[in-house]
C-alpha cells in the first residue's frame, strides 16, 4: 500500500509541477504580448512626440532672446517703478508734514484771535457798555426828577403796562 500511495503522491506532484509550467509559459506568452503592445505604443508616442518636441525646442531658441529681453525690460520697469514710487512717498510725506504745520498755525492763530476778541468784548463791556448803562440810568433819574418837579405827569409806558384796571374792561 505504500508503493501505491507514493505513487498517487508522484502523480499529483508532476500534475502540479506541469500545471505550473503551464501557467508560467502563458505568463510569459501574455508578457510578451504586453511587452509587444507597448513597444509599439512607445514607439508611436515617441513618433508623435518627437517631432512636437524638436519643435518646441525649435521655438524655445527663436523665442529666447525675446523672453531675455522681455524679462530685463520688466526688470528695469520694476526698479523704475520702484523709485518713482519712494520719490513719491518722499513727496507726500512731506505735504503732510507741511500740511500738518499749517494747520497747527492756523489753529494757534484762530485761538489768539478768538481771545483776542474776548477780551476785547470784555473790555468794550466794561469801558463802553457799563458807563452807557450809568449815564441813561442817571439820564432817566434825572428826567423823573424834573418831571415830578416842574409837576409833569409820569410818563406811560408805551406797551401797555400800566393801565388802569377800569380800562381793561370795557
């Protein structure tokens, strides 16, 4: 029994080792299939590429000097700009600052106006005003005297006031 058991082990090894083999001679045949495909693939994207390629490369020496000169223009327009723009900075800075100067000037001197014309209110109050005030109130002093003396009636006020309740009714 033992003969007949290593011999059933023996078969369905070589049946195992040829299955093997098969499945390697039809990975190397699809491989190579694929290998096939893709050197025609690479072959056409080369032809297709190449010539795309040289061209653009063509294009790239025609155009170079060109970008070489666009880049120092754009690089000697940047620094123009530039200084142009501190020039300017400069400039506005000291507007600014003299604005600035003018209208603390402008504020000081409205101040010393707008003092100036207190005080002088006040003085025209207290030299003219006053006085003014003194001499009609000893004007109107002196007026009731010399009425009451000379025996003048006292004079009504021209609003109204001081009328006499009889007359209010009518």
């Amino acid at each position: 029994m033992d003969d007949s058991l290593l011999k059933i082990f023996i078969a369905v090894t070589t049946f195992a080792v040829v299955v093997q083999a098969g499945i390697l001679v039809g990975l190397y045949l699809s491989l190579r299939r694929s290998a096939a495909r893709m050197e025609a693939l690479a072959t056409e994207v080369t032809s297709k590429t190449l010539p795309t390629v040289e061209t653009i490369q063509s294009l790239l020496v025609e155009l170079r000097p060109k970008i070489e000169v666009l880049t120092t223009n754009v690089a000697d327009s940047s620094a123009m700009v530039r200084n142009q723009l501190g020039r300017i900075d400069a400039t506005l800075t000291d507007v600014l600052d003299r604005t600035r100067l003018q209208v603390i000037r402008a504020d000081e001197l409205l101040n010393r106006t707008m003092d100036k014309v207190e005080e002088t209110s006040e003085v025209v109050h207290k030299t003219v005003i006053s006085p003014l005030r003194q001499v009609n109130g000893l004007m109107t002093a002196i007026t009731t005297g010399v009425e009451v003396f000379l025996g003048h009636k006292r004079r009504h006020p021209k609003n109204g006031a001081g009328v006499p309740q009889d007359e209010m009714f009518i």
